[in-house]
C-alpha cells in the first residue's frame, strides 16, 4: 500500500476508535446520537453533492458529443452502461431498489446495508439520469444515506434501534439536502422508513436533516428546484382544490399501471441486453419527439412556473404551431401522459432512479394541465394562478404515489417556499389520498403493507429471543392419560407440554389453558388421552431462525405454536404470555422503540 494510501487508512481507523470511545462513555447520554446524527447529516450532504455534480457533468457532455440528430441514441447508451456495471463491478448490489430494500434491510435484516451501496447507487443513478433517463436521484441518495448510517452504526457496535435510527437520519438529510426541504426530509424519514413516532427521535433527526442541509447549501449555494414561489392564495379557486386533488389520484394510478405495463413487455425479452436495446430504443425515440421528457424533468417544470411554455417544444419536430390545438392543451396532455411511460422504460431496461421525482414532476404537469382546461373552457383565468395548481398538482401525486400526504405538504412548501399555501396543500392532499385509500380498499389486489414497516416487525427484530421463550422440560406420551397429564403440569410450571409418540418423535402439544374444560370431567382422567385432546397445529424452529420466523407472521400474536430446537433437540416453546407483554411494553412506552 503506498504511504499516503496507509496515512489515510490509519488517520480512519484512529477516528473510528475515538468515535468508538465517545459512544462507548456515553451510552446513557444523547449526546451520543446527536453528534452520530450530526456525522450522518454532513456525510449524507457530500453524498448529494457528488450525485449532483456527477449527474450534471454526464448531462451536459453527453448532450454535446451527441449530435442533435443522433439525441435518440444517448438513453440507450446510459441503459447500456448502466447494466454493464450492474453485471459486473455492481453485480453484488445491483438487486438493491431504493425504498423498498430499505425498508426490507430494516424488517428482515437487522438494519444491515452493505457499505459498496454507499456509491455504486449514485453512479448508476447518475449515468442513467444524466443520459437522459427517466427518473430521480433521490432513490440513490436514499440508499447511499441509508448505507451510511447502517455502516457508521455497525461499526461501532450500535444497537438494531440505533442503527435503525442512524438510517431514518441518513434518509431525512438526503432529501433535505437534495430537494432543499429539512421539514420535508424529516417527516419522510418519520413517515416512510420508521415505524413511528417517539419523541426520542425528534432530536437526531432535526439535526441530520439540518446538516444535509446546511452543508449542501453552503457548498452549492441555495439550491430550489422550483424557484418561484407563491404570495398569495385565493380562497374562491378552492372548489379547484378539490378537482386537482381526485386528479392526483388518477394521475398516480395511471403511473402505476404505466410502470407495471412497461416492466411486463420488456420482461418477455428475456435477455438483460435485449431489454435495454428495446427499452433504451423506444426511449431515445419519444425523447426525439418531445426532448423535454429528458432526465428527471425539473427543468420543464419550471419553464411552465416561468410562463415559458413554448420551450417545452423548442428542438421539437412539434414545434410548428399546427400541432398545438387548443392553445398547447394537448401537448402538454401529451407529455403528462408520456412521463410514467419514459419512467417505466427507465427503470425496466435495467436503469436506476426511483419514483420521486417523476411523481412531482407528472404531478405538476396535471396540475398545469387542469389550469389550461380551466383556461381553454371559460376563456377566463378568474383570479386563478398557474403555479398554484402546479404546486398542489405535485403534492396530490406526490402524497399517493408514496403514500407520504404528511411529507407531500411540507415537501412542496419547503422545496417552493410558497408557504402561505399550506391550507390548499393540505385539502388537495387529504383529498387525494383519501379517494385513493377508498378505491384501494374496494381492490383486493392492493396490499395493504403501503411499504412502510410495520410496527411488530421492529419490535421483534430488537427483543431478546430470550426473553420470550420459557424452557420444555419434560414431555408426555400419547397414550398418557388426561390424569397423568394433570400430574405433569401440577409439578412442572409451564403452560404447555409437547407429545411425542412411540418413536420418540413429537406429533403435538397439550396447552394448559385448553385442559380447563376437562378438569371437571372426572370419568375422563382414565380414559382420554394425549393423542385425543393434543393439539397438532405446531411448528418447530431451530434458535437461529425464530427471529425471522416471528418477522414473518401476520401478526406478533398467532394461533399457531412454536416449539424451538437447539442442537437438534426441542428445549423450550415461545410464551405468548412474554410476547404480548413485551410487545405491550413498547405501545404503551414508544420511548422504549429508540432508547439507548
């Protein structure tokens, strides 16, 4: 290794076993969990920055070497070096999806991320992106904030909760640094990746989001992806309100259904490559058409909130006013339409990003579209402002496409800073996602996980499976009788007992609570049976696999036993009686989910 090479790696090592030291001597203080939250803030806000950069760099020089003519070939070109890295250098991550493994790394793993995710998402997403893909950064920052504060806290021997917690504060800095919005980047990581709210969080959070923030700021200057914003809002445009909210909703279903469509027909390709030849192919054609459906599309967007509508078209074979009817209506129906479709292509062709930022953007192109409507209609803007209801647009989308109406509101007045149109938010959002809730409800194919964690899940991965198990000393044959059975229970102080059969091998239990009916039949003591009153709905699980097992269940609460082995042997069962307690605990004490 070269000096300089070996300097740095032992100046790393000694600031990991000071860190190490800090937390080590603070255990029982919050100072700990600050100044990690602090670390993970700053570190997730160097992260936004390369991604930024990087994208913007790949942008501008792929659209300069690419001759105009040929602009149809520059998506294939990213779709195909992206899948070239995810088969070789990013073979081991190139599973990893955003949110959704996030959000899994939480339940089923421990809260462990692997560390090469820390970068290999932000090329990826940045190659895609930034050769003219069809979607949005945040999903790489997410992952990459997420690694962070998963690494940091392996590292130096946190706790499940805290590493947990370390990946809520490196998701909230990374939307806050990337879009701009700490209030927004708060109430993501507390509505999406934790299970809940406890005020023990409030603190680490606030500061890593903060200094995401801060730091992106100070290094790239103020950065608003909307830069215009709205004084003022008229109460008599509110029956409007309601409109862009139930056409958010449609908005974010046609988006799904366009995504499923897109991963369905490039799936019968079979092959990765043949996939992204099609898919890069048919991308790179609709950009040709309609150029402003390139990369993440803030930037058309904002030529809409600046009254810019004709550089939608510019470079367009569409330019000419004979294709715009209806003053430019269709056109821009057009594009609203095309966006999911772009997205699709992007992320099913083997691309990276997620579906954040093509929310807001479709989103805003649906609220400019309602606007136009109005507009071409009644031949009369009556009082109404085309920002506003591109502004609520994002946000009714936004709210049902993440399922986050919390982070929706705060997103769009902290990324606009159009503050004063809070209320309006909050209508067009609650409206928006309580339509969806309702049709989802009616639709037996819609889950109703929603992606976020589920509350069991997280208690379970913390508690000790020690705790929740009580010892099986003794067993009793099949053929004992019930009088023989209440012996057994009289001595040995346990609520159930397993039944095994002549061969030694255990064919059900006999649970304490389910004798009590028995008890008073006195003429059945000599003549039932173990093999006639057992209960055979049992399932016997080796030590190392309960957690996962318990994770998996509908419910912390089931029906169904648990017998556990040990070293090919059945030595205890799961209490249920220890479970609920424990699980009771924690709701009637939420502090407990991320205390130290």
């Amino acid at each position: 290794m070269p000096k300089s090479g070996h300097r740095y790696h032992t100046k790393l090592k000694k600031l990991r076993i000071k860190l190490g030291r800090i937390v080590d001597t603070q255990k029982n203080r919050n100072f700990t969990i600050v100044l990690l939250s602090a670390i993970v803030g700053l570190t997730v806000g160097l992260a936004a920055i390369l991604i930024k950069q990087i994208t913007y760099a790949i942008e501008n020089y792929a659209v300069s070497f690419f001759p105009g003519y040929v602009l149809f070939l520059v998506p294939l070109v990213g779709l195909l070096l992206v899948n070239v890295l995810n088969q070789t250098l990013f073979k081991k991550t190139s599973y990893f999806k955003g949110m959704r493994n996030v959000i899994d790394a939480i339940e089923n793993h421990q809260s462990l991320i692997k560390l090469k995710l820390i970068y290999t998402k932000v090329i990826s997403a940045a190659v895609t992106i930034g050769f003219g893909g069809s979607s949005g950064m945040e999903s790489a920052i997410i992952t990459s904030g997420a690694s962070i504060g998963s690494n940091l806290g392996r590292r130096l021997g946190l706790s499940y909760k805290l590493r947990t917690l370390l990946i809520g504060c490196g998701t909230a800095s990374g939307i806050s640094a990337m879009y701009n919005a700490p209030i927004g980047g708060f109430l993501f990581a507390l509505e999406v990746v934790l299970p809940g709210f406890t005020p023990a969080l409030l603190i680490p959070l606030l500061i890593s989001s903060a200094a995401g923030k801060i730091l992106f700021e100070l290094i790239m200057g103020e950065n608003l992806r909307f830069d215009v914003h709205i004084n003022e809002f008229s109460y008599q445009s509110m029956p409007y309100v309601i409109i862009i909210g139930i056409a958010g909703m449609l908005t974010a279903s046609y988006m799904t259904k366009a995504y499923s469509f897109c991963y369905r027909k490039l799936a019968r390709l079979g092959n990765p490559w043949l996939i992204a030849l099609a898919g890069g192919s048919i991308l790179g054609a609709l950009i040709y058409f309609f150029p402003s459906l390139y990369g993440e599309g803030y930037v058309s967007i904002n030529k809409l909130l600046h009254g810019q509508e004709p550089a939608l078209w510019k470079h367009s074979l569409l330019a000419n006013p004979v294709f715009q009817p209806f003053n430019g209506l269709l056109l821009i129906l057009g594009l609203l339409l095309l966006r999911p479709i772009t997205t699709g292509l992007s992320l099913a062709a083997g691309g990276e990003g997620g579906y954040f930022a093509p929310s807001l953007v479709a989103g805003g192109l649906m609220g400019y579209v309602v606007f136009k409507t109005v507009y071409v209609v009644s031949g009369d803007l009556a009082g109404l402002a085309p920002n506003t209801f591109v502004f609520l647009g994002m946000a009714a989308t936004f709210a049902c496409v993440m399922r986050a109406p919390v982070t929706a509101i705060f997103l769009i007045a902290d990324t606009t800073e159009s503050y004063t149109i809070i209320v309006p938010l909050m209508i067009v959002t609650a409206v928006a996602y309580t339509v969806k809730n309702y049709f989802d409800k009616m639709n037996p194919l819609v889950s109703a996980g929603h992606g976020t964690i589920k509350m069991e899940k997280f208690i379970i991965n913390q508690i000790n499976l020690n705790d929740i198990v009580d010892p099986v000393k003794e067993f009793v044959n099949e053929d004992d009788t019930l009088r023989e059975i209440i012996e057994h229970f009289s001595v040995f102080e346990h609520a159930l007992v397993p039944v095994i059969n002549a061969d030694n091998k255990i064919v059900g239990i006999v649970e304490l609570k389910a004798m009590r009916s028995l008890l008073k039949d006195f003429e059945a003591y000599d003549v039932k049976t173990a093999k006639e009153i057992m209960d055979t709905d049992f399932e016997v699980v080796e030590f190392n696999a309960l957690r996962k097992k318990l994770a998996t269940k509908p419910s912390i609460i089931n029906d169904e036993h648990l017998l556990v082995r040990k070293n090919g042997q059945v030595t205890a069962y799961v209490s249920r009686y220890k479970l609920l307690m424990i699980y009771n605990q924690y709701l009637s004490n939420p502090d407990l989910l991320f205390s130290k």
